[in-house]
C-alpha cells in the first residue's frame, strides 16, 4: 500500500515509458476513506509589497493558470471554469465524500497523531 493522492493514478499513466490505457494502480476512495487535501496562497500580512502580492494571487487563481496547475502539480484547479486535462478525467479518482475534519480539531491532535505515526512507523 502506498500513501499518496488520488491524482497519482494520472502521474503513472503520462510518465509510464508507454502510456497505458488503464492506471496501473487505484485510490482508495470510499466514503469517510481518505482526506482532501487544500492547499492554499495568501498575502503575508505586513509585507512590503501587498498590490503585486494580490496580483499574484489573482494570476494564481486565473482560468489560464488553473488549467495548467493539474499536469504540473498532479492536483485539482480550484478555479471552477477551468477545464482539466482529459488524461485527469480518464485516470483521478475522486471520493464522493472524503473524511472531513475541523481545522481546529486538527490544530489540537495533530502533534499527538504524528507522535503516534511515527511510534508505528519508526521502531
């Protein structure tokens, strides 16, 4: 079992030496089964240079951009008239209903569930 995303499937078929019809491997993607996760940009408060910080923001969540984003970095546009690459539709697998955790629960457990991970994983 390996621990990735459910995008990866995609990453297998377009850097396979001869692309393959199907994925070689699946997600586990059943209900409450694995944990979307987002990734975020946002403007440093106090910088220096806050109106080409909002730019590049802005430019980030373009259609062009989020329509390039998913060959580069094997995740979703977040922009919703952006249109993802066919090889995505053919090969992501997403879960009708990840697991959902509050940010702040999260916050809370977290140092705790690492410790516990890596009590498992690291003898």
């Amino acid at each position: 079992m390996v621990v990735s995303y459910a995008s990866s499937p995609v990453a297998e078929v377009i850097f396979a030496q001869e692309p393959p019809a199907e994925a070689p491997t699946a997600s586990i993607t059943a209900d409450n089964s694995c944990f979307r996760q987002i990734e975020f940009v946002g403007i440093v408060k106090g910088g220096r240079n806050v109106e080409l910080a909002r730019k590049f923001v802005d430019w980030m969540l373009s259609k062009q951009f989020q329509e390039d984003i998913p060959l580069q970095m094997f995740v979703f546009p977040v922009n919703s008239s952006a249109l993802l690459p066919n090889v995505f539709s053919l090969h992501a697998q997403i879960p009708e209903q990840p697991a959902q955790l509050d940010f702040a629960e999260i916050a809370q457990k977290r140092d705790g569930w690492v410790a516990a991970l890596r009590g498992v994983l690291l003898p």
